[in-house]
C-alpha cells in the first residue's frame, strides 16, 4: 500500500506535497493569455443589456418597448411575464433550516420589483452598446408600493411586508442554546455587554459576473460558459427550472476572476440569459458592468449583534449570550438560502473558548435592499469580532492582559475530539500552539513597550488579538440534508496517456487560489511522476466527474484527496501491468519519477512510456485477462465529521491619529493550522488575501443605502475598497494538524484571513484608544465613527456601546468600570443620494 | 448616435487601420475590434486599473481613452510586452512569488510596475505600495506582488535577493 509521504522528506522523488510549486496556469494569466467569459466570442453571438428598477419596492404595471426596439441593432426585448412561460420559479429555503420561509423567484420578476437593481427587462441587441441604448428607451411604468429597508423595523407592527403569501417579514429564527445561561449570568463574577454592527458589504470580484449562454435547437443542448464556483449545481439549476434533461446541460468555467463565494450563487439576470438564448436559439452573452455589480451582485454582513460575557474572578468565560439580527434583502439566495450566515454565526461565536453556558439567537429579516447571501469565511467575521471583542472587554475589567485571558481560556491543545457549546464538532485543534507561535512572532513586549513610549508623544498604537475557528470540508449536512442539489462530495479521474503523461479531471474548479496547482501536485505524488508530466482539466460538467466545485474551503481537502486516491489508484493499475510485463509481483514494483523500478533496490526496471505504449498499442502481448486501465476515478467524501474545522489567531498593529481618526496598519500577523498545508506559497497568499478583505471590511467597505432604499454606492470612489498603499506588510505562519479523515490530511484555508481580521483590528483600534476611554464597535470604523467615539464630532451612525457589569462582589475597588462611547446625535440624520454626493454637495 | 471616426495606429508594433465610433473607449476598441484579450474592463470608471496599457510610451487607463482620439498612437498591451519580452523577469517574479491569483489584474499590474521600475531604479516598498496603489486586486493582499517588483528592482540591479 502507498503511504502519504511526509511533506518534510521532500528530497524523494516526487514529492511535491507540502512544497511551494509553482501554479502551472499563472504563465498564460501574467501574458494576457487567460480566457475568462467575456473573452470567448461566437458566432451569431448577441448581447444582453437589463432595464433595473430604480425603487426599492413598486408594482410593475407597464413595460412598453417599442421605442427601444425601432433603434439599430436592437433584436428582442423580454419581460418577466415573457421568461415566467419558459422558467419554473425557484424558492430558497433548506429543510434543515427549520421554519424557514422565501418567496418564489423568477428570472424577471413579474408583478414588482423589490430592490433597487433588480432586472425588470431584458433588452436583446448585436452589441452591448445597442442594447444599453435600448435600455433607455425601455419604458416602465412603475407604482412605487411602501418598502421595508430598515431590519431594525422589518417586523415592527405596521411594517410593509414584502411578500404578503409570507404573512410578514421573518425569513427564519433559531436560538442555539446549551448548559444554564441565566444561572450563570447571575452568578457571574463580572458581566460585559456591547453591541456589534458588521457593515453590509460585497466580494468587488474585478472580473463581473459572467455568462454566455448557448441554446442548439438542432441538439437540444444548452451550453453555458459561466464564471461560477459551482458549474455541477448550476448544470441541474438551469435543467431543472427550464425543464432540460440535466445531460442535456453543459457548464464550461473558463478563467474565472476572482469569485470569493459571490459567484456561487444562482442569480436571477444569469438564469434569465440561459432563458433567453433557448427562446432565441443562439448564444446570448451577458457581463455586469460595475454599478451592476454593486446593485446586484450578493451582499452580506449587514448583522446587529448585542452579545455578553459573564466571567469568574479567575478571568474564566462562564457564559455567553448574542443576539444576532441580519437583514437579507427581499429574497433568500438560491440555493444555498440566505439563512445560512445567520445561523454561522450562532454556531461559531464563543468557538475558540472552553466554556459551558451558550445561548446565541438569530433572527433573519427580508428587506427592500439586494439580497445576501455566503461570503468569503460566512458568518465568521462576524462571529469572531463579536466573541473577541468582548474578550477583550472582559480583560479589561477584569485586569487581564488580552493574552493571558486567552491563555486562561481557549480550549486545551490535547483535549480534543470535543463538542464546542454552540454544538461544534471538533477533530482537532491548536489554539494554545498557535498562540505560542504568534507570540514569537510578533515580540509582544516589544510592542508594548513601544506602545508606551509613544503614547508619550501622544501617538496613539494598539494592538489587538484575535483568536479563530474556520469551519471547511463540508459534509451533506450543510446543504445537502436540507434538500439542496448541492455536492459535498467531489471526484477525480486520472488517466495516463500514450506518451505517458498524466491527465487529471477534477470536480473542484479554480478560481485563482491555485487548485490546478495543488491538484497537479498531489496527482503527481500520487502517481509517481515528475510534476510537469500533469495536467488538470477543472470547469467543465461534460469532462469532469460530478462534484460540488469549490466553495466553503473543500478545494483541498476534498477534491485534493479524491486526486490522490484516484493517483494512487492509477499508479496500482500500472504496477499490476509492469509485474505481468517484469514477472514480478506488483508488490515489489514502485512507479517512481515516471520509472517502473525495484521498490527494494529502486534500480529501473522500464519507463512508464514504454508500459503505456504496450498498453495501447500492442494490448496483444499482455496477458489476455489482465485488467490495463491506466484511468482511475476516486470519489471522496467526508464522513466522521459535518466539517473540518481549522483555527487560528491574528495579531494586528496599527496606530490611530486621535486628531483625523485615520488608522494607519502597520502590522499584521496570522498564524493558522489548515492541516497539511501542500503548498505554503498558495497558502500564505490565500491567507493574506483573506485577511485583507476583512481589513476591507473593517476599514472601509459599506453598502450604504438611504432611508428609502437608494444604494448610494455606484463606483469603486464610493465603496473604497483596500489598495496596497494602505496595506501593511502580512507576516504568516503555521502549525499543522492533519485531519485523520483522509489520507491527505488538508483542511481549508482559504477564509481564515476574513474570519479574524476585523476583530482583531477593531481589537488593536480599541487598545489604541485606551487612555481616552473610547471604543468602537460599528464597522467600518471610519474616520468618522473614531472621531465619535473619541467625542470630537457628533456621530450620524448607529453608536456602540459597552458596559461592565460588577457583579456580587465585595471588592469596592472593582467599581462600575462603565465604558461607554458617547451619546448618539438624536433622530436619523438623512443621508443625501449617489449623486448629491458625487457633486460635492455638504452631507445633511 | 453612431458618429464613426477613421483611425490609423500602431499596436505592438503592428500597423493598424479601422472605422471606430466616436464613443468607444480604447479597451473595447482592443478587445472588441482587435481581439486582444489581455486587457481587461474591471470598473470602466478609471479606477481599478485592470484596463492599463501604454500609450506613446505612458501607462494610461484605457476605460478612459476613446480610441477615436488616437489615430496615430502607439499603444502597447500586455500581448505586446510578452510578445518582445519586455517584462519577462517581471513576469517571471509574478510566477514564482504567487504575486497573480485569478489573473484579472495581473496585465495592467505589471505595466504599473514597469512604468515605476523604468523611472525608479530602486524603489522601496512604501514607493512600491503606492505606484501600484491606482490598481485593484482582490486576491492577493498585494504582499506577494510588493515582493515580487522588490526582487525584480534588486535582480535588474545585480543585487542579491532579499
């Protein structure tokens, strides 16, 4: 049998696991010579334009085209009514998901439009130049109907309700509870209580959605060149509500740029396109352009959380206890439900900490604003600024230094497999190694002492900790169980060819995060072959075997080892011809560089090229029952676990000017264990990239809507997103505990950047901000929302506070340490529109 | 609202002559009539730099040129600088350092960085960090693509590694 090869002998031949390999796809991407959607032309090829609404909630009483259609170029103009006739609506809801509740949707809709953005009409033209034309001919007549935009009031008595068959605005509620949470708030040596705001905000993939979709009369067969995570799922989404036979359906990902779980999701403008080309009968190309992609590309995050923590006097967490509330537009996404980062969040908070009473609500609202839906790391920034934010508070109070409360709490190295309150299996974990290991990273006393000196000259440095768990390698208990035609398993077939390279079809898909590369390693270990004799074909349902693509950090875990499986596989089929071909046992034989050699000695006995030759051109020498399929397919599929789950923690350090309220980041650290790490130079810029969307997050990224619905943002100058001048160097390191579920041990590692970077900057702000008793709480933490919490100017946002509750103690010098960021300006204070703001006009 | 232009350019060194309208931004104009693929549109608003290419010899945003004002130009694209080998050792750095994920970006990145290394011999990070800061990637965290001009500076410079 062939043992996993310990990715530290990498002298051996062949072993490329754990090495940082180069990608073999980056040389066509650094020359301009990808091939993304919008790259692949064909013939009699038209373009999509759509008419969107400008209302957060109106009836749709008239579409009249004809103007639109009398200007050159302009071929067909589609409403929902005419898609509803070729489309069965789709409702988003998981069965596991218990009570949860969403309305059918269409591609178009066709009685009203329920966010601004949405697709009303589609205009059908020879360029996507004519069609925008068209699109400003179109003309709709709108009855604008009362709009739910607030979450806050979503449920309030008088609310307009937004689908009324669902009788309100509740998408979906669950309180996940364990031990005696009240008990132990009322014993509870000290209480701290704050609450969160997470900023809606989106993934800004540089490459828009994508489709050009492609309907043969002729063959009855619908192709469809999709910038997707997914392309098995969207292959039976478009069969099933076109009413196709799923073989009938081809999804072919090209190059995909960039997709961090926004494109893994069914939206309805795509679905409308792969309609649209099978009435039209030809292929039908649609790109978003950017202010489309802002109005309806998914957005997520938009949480209220108000969570506390009850502490002993020993500084141990005895309780915690959240209450989530998220706003997620007026549908549930398909098919993955938009319930799912709500009910993330309930089951990660508290993650890292030993302790035994938890009770942790969400209630998830529908609102006239573009739906949410998963993101890079779902509910994982989230759940972690909330759990480390009061961490830290509890630190305070109590006097602890934020290490050492950690240190006092995270669950043991060596305890495990355990079962967190909120439920969580865990395999194996290494808070307490890794906290070690960040520690000699970053030289804390160091920083401490810098921080003090400076805080002299009134510079103002924090630093700030935070501690993580990443959930990955799903099993069908995320999705599956709950009814959801979404894969948690995934395959690999790998086969050698004549010449005796190798070939490997995976299921997994890359979106630039280095899945051709990692999977070319592997096969290659797995084989027995030099690396540059692989290639990988990822993206294509006709070619690939059935898998669930990559999302939620399964890339490596699962898709990585089906490929060994199905390598090692392949490479048993070969040892059992060349023991026939030798007259030796195939026990004896190892495949090794691309060579058949003694296993004992690893003297050369024949090259793999000259067995596949007997293979496929001279079959008549074998043994006439000897099995010579050189083309294996594994399957693989967690089984033991519902997830894998990693951990991690993040240092930040950064300096606040109390005058500006800017922050400056000057450091950063990330120490996480994704199990075997099979390619640190993927890893380290996976995890890099992920830490620097949740800066993105935490800094400056905001959905920002008006009073009525009106998405404020419409160019990358509103919604700021993270550039590399403000960008500090990111330092990486890890410790590695494989998963026994497989012989490849990976776990993911793709989200643990975005899960611990905003806390830990909200944490490293509020250290910075410690002398003058200030501290926020509200993402982004603007200039502005600093400046409040510091008193210098009136604050316009939702303000968060913090209070320590001293608790049944005798100790008089433990006082009410009430920490409290200052008063809200009272009554809402109107934002002006888009445009008011691109003019320069002053702000209300 | 077709209003065409005729115009006469070179790109990558070839000769070129085509009708255009008036209205069409250079990248469309390279990608829709040309077919060069490698430049690509991320904001259309001048503010990504996904679309960067060289015109006369100067980076610009190609969102934001029109094509018909450049009858006579020289306009150079990621195609072209592969194609004579201008930036190999950038590219090669870009490879090696996993300074490109999902590529989108990677085309009008790497012009930036030429243009800052053919002004500065030697730039530090923070100089670095700011020329490329007018482009946009979501994927890397940009440390890889800081590391990756810094080596290619010091390569071109006879320097040792860091």
């Amino acid at each position: 049998m062939n043992e996993i090869i310990d990715p530290r002998s990498i002298d051996r031949p062949n072993s490329y696991i754990g090495k940082s390999v180069p990608r073999p796809n980056a040389k066509k991407l650094v020359e301009g010579r990808g091939q993304y959607v919008d790259d692949v032309v064909l013939p009699r090829m038209v373009h999509v334009a759509f008419v969107r609404s400008p209302h957060a909630h109106a009836r749709i009483a008239n579409i009249d085209a004809a103007a639109a259609l009398k200007l050159p170029g302009v071929l067909r103009v589609f409403t929902g009514q005419d898609l509803a006739e070729h489309c069965e609506p789709w409702v988003a809801v998981l069965a596991h998901l218990k009570g949860m509740k969403s309305a059918p949707q269409h591609p178009l809709p066709p009685e009203r439009a329920t966010w601004v953005g949405e697709a009303v009409a589609a205009v059908v033209a020879e360029s996507r130049a004519a069609a925008e034309d068209a699109v400003a001919k179109v003309d709709i007549a709108y009855e604008p109907l009362p709009a739910a935009v607030d979450m806050e009031t979503a449920l309030a008595p008088g609310a307009a309700v937004i689908h009324a068959d669902l009788g309100d605005n509740l998408c979906f509620e669950r309180v996940n509870e364990s031990g005696k949470v009240d008990e132990a708030f009322a014993a509870a040596h000290r209480i701290v209580e704050a609450t969160f705001h997470t900023a809606r905000h989106t993934g800004l993939t540089l490459e828009p959605r994508s489709i050009l979709a492609d309907y043969n009369r002729a063959s009855g067969k619908l192709t469809a060149y999709h910038s997707t995570q997914a392309p098995h799922m969207m292959q039976g989404v478009f069969a099933k509500h076109m009413g196709l036979p799923e073989g009938d359906v081809r999804v072919i990902c090209t190059d995909v740029g960039g997709s961090y779980g926004i494109k893994v999701h069914v939206y309805p403008d795509e679905v409308a396109v792969a309609v649209i080309a099978r009435i039209m009968g030809r292929p039908v190309k649609f790109i978003a352009d950017r202010l489309e992609s802002f109005a309806t590309d998914i957005h997520a995050r938009d949480h209220r959380i108000k969570g506390r923590m009850a502490v002993d006097a020993e500084g141990r967490i005895t309780a915690v206890d959240v209450d989530d509330l998220t706003g997620i537009g007026p549908y549930s996404v398909y098919p993955r439900t938009s319930a799912v980062e709500g009910n993330q969040v309930v089951n990660l908070i508290g993650g890292p900490y030993d302790f035994a009473n938890f009770r942790a609500k969400t209630t998830v609202v529908f609102q006239n604003k573009t739906p949410t839906c998963q993101y890079r790391a779902v509910g994982h920034p989230i759940a972690t600024a909330v759990t480390e934010g009061l961490v830290d508070l509890a630190a305070e109070v109590l006097g602890l230094d934020p290490v050492e409360i950690r240190r006092r709490n995270l669950m043991r190295d060596g305890t495990y497999p355990r079962t967190s309150p909120a439920g969580m299996k865990f395999e194996g974990l290494s808070h307490e190694a890794s906290l070690a290991k960040l520690l000699a990273m970053i030289d804390y006393p160091a920083l401490r002492a810098e921080q003090a000196r400076l805080r002299a000259n009134d510079i103002h440095r924090g630093i700030g900790f935070a501690s993580f768990i990443e959930l990955t390698n799903p099993s069908p208990f995320m999705y599956g169980v709950g009814g959801a035609r979404i894969s948690a398993q995934d395959g690999c077939t790998v086969r050698i060819d004549p010449d005796g390279s190798v070939v490997a079809a995976t299921g997994v898909t890359e979106q630039g995060q280095g899945t051709e590369a990692i999977i070319r390693q592997i096969v290659a270990e797995g084989v027995g072959v030099p690396i540059e004799q692989v290639r990988v074909i990822t993206g294509d349902t006709l070619t690939t075997p059935y898998g669930g693509g990559t999302w939620a950090c399964r890339g490596a875990g699962i898709g990585g080892e089906a490929a060994l499986q199905a390598g090692i596989a392949v490479k048993q089929a070969v040892l059992k011809v060349a023991g026939a071909m030798l007259q030796a046992s195939s026990d004896a034989l190892d495949l090794v560089n691309g060579e058949i050699v003694d296993k004992a000695s690893g003297q050369s006995r024949m090259p793999l090229v000259e067995l596949s030759r007997i293979v496929y051109f001279r079959g008549d020498t074998l043994p006439p029952d000897l099995p010579r399929e050189l083309m294996q397919t594994r399957h693989f599929i967690t089984k033991q676990y519902p997830f894998a789950f990693t951990n991690g923690v993040q240092a930040c350090w950064l300096e606040v000017d109390v005058d500006t309220g800017m922050v400056k980041l000057l450091k950063h650290w990330c120490v996480e264990d994704c199990g075997r790490v099979i390619n640190p130079l993927l890893v380290d810029e996976q995890v890099r990239g992920g830490i620097v969307q949740g800066i993105g997050g935490a800094l400056y990224e905001h959905c920002l809507y008006s009073p009525e619905g009106q998405l404020m943002i419409g160019s990358m100058a509103d919604y700021l997103v993270p550039m590399a001048a403000e960008m500090p160097d990111i330092e990486v390191g890890h410790v590695e505990t494989p998963t026994k579920e497989s012989l490849l041990g990976a776990k993911g590692a793709g989200e643990a950047g975005t899960a611990g970077a905003p806390a830990a900057i909200m944490n490293a702000i509020n250290d910075a901000l410690k002398p003058f008793n200030a501290k926020v709480f509200a993402q982004p933490f603007t200039p502005e929302r600093i400046l409040a919490a510091l008193g210098k100017v009136p604050s316009r946002w939702p303000v968060a506070s913090s209070v320590a509750l001293p608790l049944r103690t005798a100790d008089a010098s433990a006082a009410p340490a009430l920490v409290t960021a200052p008063k809200a300006a009272a009554g809402t204070v109107r934002e002006p529109g888009l445009f008011g703001r691109m003019f320069g006009r002053s702000r209300a | 609202m077709s209003t065409t232009l005729d115009i006469a350019m070179t790109v990558n060194g070839e000769r070129i002559a085509r009708r255009v309208e008036a209205r069409q931004h250079l990248i469309d104009f390279l990608r829709l009539d040309l077919g060069l693929m490698g430049s690509h549109a991320g904001c259309e608003h001048g503010l990504c730099g996904a679309c960067t290419v060289r015109v006369d010899g100067r980076i610009v945003r190609g969102c934001l040129v029109l094509a018909a004002a450049l009858d006579g130009a020289t306009v150079e694209t990621i195609e072209g600088v592969s194609d004579t080998g201008e930036i190999r050792d950038l590219q090669n750095a870009f490879i090696a350092r996993n300074a490109c994920q999902c590529g989108y970006c990677t085309p009008g990145m790497l012009l930036t960085a030429a243009d800052l290394l053919a002004s500065k011999a030697e730039p530090t990070r923070e100089e670095i960090r700011e020329h490329l800061s007018g482009n946009y990637c979501r994927c890397t965290g940009y440390h890889a693509i800081v590391d990756a001009v810094e080596a290619v500076a010091r390569q071109r410079n006879g320097k040792a590694q860091p």
